[in-house]
C-alpha cells in the first residue's frame, strides 16, 4: 500500500516534470520565433542601409559635381544640399535603430540559451524519473 502510495507519487512528480518540461519548450520555441523575427528586420533594415548608402553616394557625387561645376545656380546646390540633409537623417535613424535591433537580438538569443540550459536540465530530471519509474 506504501509502495503504491509512492508509486503515485513518482508519477506524479513525472507528469509534473514533463508539464514543465511543455512549458521550457514552448517558451524556448516562441523565443526561437522571437528571434527569427528580429533576424529578419535586421536583415531587412541591412538591405534599407546599403540603399541608403548607395543612395547618399550618388546624392554626394552630385554634390561634388555641382561645386565644380560653378556655372550651376545657387538654387541647384541647395536642392542637393537639402537632400543630402534627409539622406543623412534618414541614414542615422536607421543606423539607430539598427543597432538597437541588433542589441534586441543579442538579449533574445541569451534568453533563448538560457532557456535550453533550462530544457537540459528539465530533460535530466525527466529521464532520472524515468529510471527511477522503470525501476
């Protein structure tokens, strides 16, 4: 009767583990998407930096073009000017942002470590319960 008691109890504390188990594994799965996700804005906001970058060269090569050019109006060289003023705001917005999805990454690819170191552990326990059940 003392046997079964414990039996149960065994069990228990199994079906416990395994819940908690479900539930590491579930939180690692969604920070595993988490992350994903972000990967993917960093690359998208790559992608958005090399436009710019590319396009505040071409805006720079007109720069320099009208400056040597002295025949060009006054009005042109503060088009230009202008320009590259929102290609630069623009570009240091991005770069801002950038590095703060860049900090966001490295937060949720510790906690996804975190949560595997947590996995393993849970999967220990899991099969010291299993032995133990088996025995």
């Amino acid at each position: 009767d003392s046997l079964e008691i414990q039996l149960e109890d065994l069990n228990n504390r199994h079906s416990n583990k395994i819940n908690e188990y479900t539930q590491l594994e579930n939180a690692y799965n969604g920070a595993m998407d988490e992350l994903s996700k972000s990967k993917i804005v960093i690359e998208e906001k790559s992608v958005l930096i090399k436009q710019l970058e590319e396009d505040i060269s071409i805006v720079s090569d007109e720069y320099t073009r009208i400056l040597a050019d002295k025949e060009k109006s006054e009005a042109d060289l503060n088009k230009v000017t202008a320009a590259m003023e929102v290609l630069d705001d623009k570009y240091c917005e991005v770069m801002n942002t950038n590095e703060e999805l860049k900090q966001q990454f490295i937060e949720k690819k510790s906690h996804c470590s975190i949560l595997a170191e947590e996995i393993d552990i849970a999967l220990v326990e899991k099969e010291k319960l299993e032995s133990k059940n088996e025995a």
